[in-house]
C-alpha cells in the first residue's frame, strides 16, 4: 500500500524525516502567504488514496491550523480516501475545559475543525490533556515522546535522578526513570498567572525504590537535600515563557546538585524562555522536533513512524 507523507509548513523536515523511515513518497505542497495575510495552499504531487499529513499548529498557530484545514479538506476533494493526520504539537490544547464563565473551549473547536476538514485519523504527542481525544469521533493516538528522550538523556549524563518540576509531569519522569532504571521524584509548583509561576520545594522527595513511589506521593516528609551531588534532569512536555522551569533550576542548584539538565517533548519557548533558563544554570536544554526551535535536537520521527506503520 502506497502512503503518501505530506509535511504543512511547521513540520517539513519531521515530514521528511518520516517518509525516509517509512521509505514512503513526500508529497510537494507549495504554501504562502497573500500580501493580505491570507494563506495560499497548492498540493502539487499526485494524491494517493492513503494519506498522512503532519502538521504542528504551534506558533502562529491560526496560521499553521489554517494551513492544516486547507490540505485536509483538497486532499479530500482531490481523491484521498483515507488521511491519517499527525499534530505531533496541538496549538489550543491547553483549553479544553471552559475554567471561566464564558470562555471558549479552543481544543473542542480546533478537534472538530480538523476532524470536519477531512482526518480520518488524529496522532498527536503527549497531549497536555489526554481528554482531547474524546473531542474526535474519529479513532485517535496520543503517543508519548519518553523513549527517544530517554535515549538522549542515557547519552548524555550518566547517573541522572529525573525531576518533574510539577506534580503534572511526573507521569513524564516515572516514565523516563523506568527505562533508564533510575530514581525521580518532582516539585509542587503553584500558578500565579499566565507568565508566573511559584515552586516549592514542600513535595521534593529524592533516593527512593520506584516501588515507593505511590508512598511518596502521599507522604510529604522533605528531603530535598538528597539532590545534593546529583545529575538532575527536569523533564516537562510543555515550555512556555520558562518560568516553571527558571523555579526549578533555582531550587535543585541551592539545595547542590552537582548539574541540571533540562528536558522537554515541545519547545513553545516564548520570548526569552532560552535565555532565562541558560542563564538559571542549566547545563543542557533539549527538546524533541515536534515544533522548530534551536534546541529541537531529539527526533520524533522514528516514534511517529512506528506509530503509522
Ligand atoms: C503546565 O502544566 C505544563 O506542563 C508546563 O509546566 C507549562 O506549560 C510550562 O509553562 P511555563 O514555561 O510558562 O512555565
């Protein structure tokens, strides 16, 4: 069965990369922008009737979702029968729920727009709320970037202790201690608004057996000094402005550990968010490719790939 691999503007090179994986055919698309601001989409290449779109919807994410509706909806008119459709980064994700009076419930919409426009299947990478997907009708994947992180961190730094930086993202450093057998732990972190954020250190526990772990969730004895001499390594899935993770730096280096490496599956890095955190003393920021940032060093290629095979 021929699978043909369109990449929209925000992913080409991942598209690439996927199709040299699958050795299956990339599809040319030509796209632009009106001198209006209106976007221009052309499918150039012939369409199979199985196709695989990869599109992120990060920034300017009308745009890439714009762009991303446009293909869905020719490709659909210009034969494909089925389109499998990969966001490895979902733009409006982060709404899903109205937490006020009268707002808008982005993920919904942007779920059904894509579903509409023509997906007859949605992939995406850890979602920051796995609940998206029952906004789709249509069958849905949500796949977890831990092992290539992984697989990065087990090249770089020998005896790590992987930290969630909030409670939310210790799935994330659970995940990654069990394939490098090694220990993780993670921080209580409170939001003050969009671009501020408290850490504390009440909930750090280092130096316990996996096993433990379900006790060391309820248990909120300190401990935070056993970081003292370690490689840590934070992993999160979102970083935004950068405040979480600054926090985090801050406290791993004043209670000694000896580095502090920084991990993440999508580097949204708004404004400054490098800087801040370069400059907070990490030794190391990474990131998977599934947005286009100067740190986007970790392929999700491979890991997508598998998932469409
Ligand atoms: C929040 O729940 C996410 O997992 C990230 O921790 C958050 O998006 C990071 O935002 P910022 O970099 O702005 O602190």
């Amino acid at each position: 069965m021929i699978i043909l691999i369109i990449g929209g503007s925000a992913s080409q090179k991942l598209a690439a990369n996927v199709a040299k994986e699958l050795g299956e055919t990339l599809c040319p698309l030509e796209t632009k922008k009106f001198p209006d601001g209106e976007r221009y989409v052309r499918i150039k290449g012939e369409v199979e009737k199985n196709v695989t779109v990869i599109q992120s919807t990060g920034f300017p994410q009308d745009e890439n979702l714009i762009e991303l509706l446009f293909i869905l909806r020719t490709l659909k008119d210009l034969g494909a029968e089925h389109i499998k459709v990969v966001v490895p980064y979902l733009g409006y994700g982060r709404q899903e729920l109205r937490f006020k009076d009268g707002e808008a419930i982005s993920a919904q919409l942007v779920s059904n727009l894509i579903e509409e426009s023509g997906a007859d299947e949605f992939i995406s990478i850890n979602l920051h709320e796995d609940s998206v997907r029952d906004f789709f009708n249509i069958p849905t994947a949500n796949l977890s970037a831990m092992a290539p992180i992984a697989e990065y961190i087990a090249d770089k730094v020998e005896n790590p202790i992987i930290i969630a930086p909030d409670k939310g993202a210790l799935g994330f450093a659970e995940e990654i201690a069990e394939i490098l057998g090694c220990n993780c732990t993670y921080m209580s972190k409170v939001r003050l608004g969009p671009d501020k954020v408290e850490t504390r250190i009440v909930d750090v526990q280092c130096d316990f057996d996996s096993e433990d772990l379900d006790k060391v969730k309820k248990d909120s004895k300190v401990n935070i000094d056993s970081v003292a001499g370690k490689e840590a390594v934070i992993i999160d899935d979102i970083i935004a402005t950068g405040g979480t993770i600054v926090n985090a730096i801050g406290i791993l280096k004043e209670h000694g550990a000896k580095s502090v490496d920084v991990c993440c599956v999508h580097p949204v890095l708004v404004n400054d968010a490098v800087l801040k955190i370069m400059a907070a003393g990490a030794r190391d920021l990474s990131s998977t490719d599934t947005l286009k940032s100067d740190v986007s060093c970790i392929s999700v290629a491979k890991l997508i790939a598998d998932a469409l095979r």
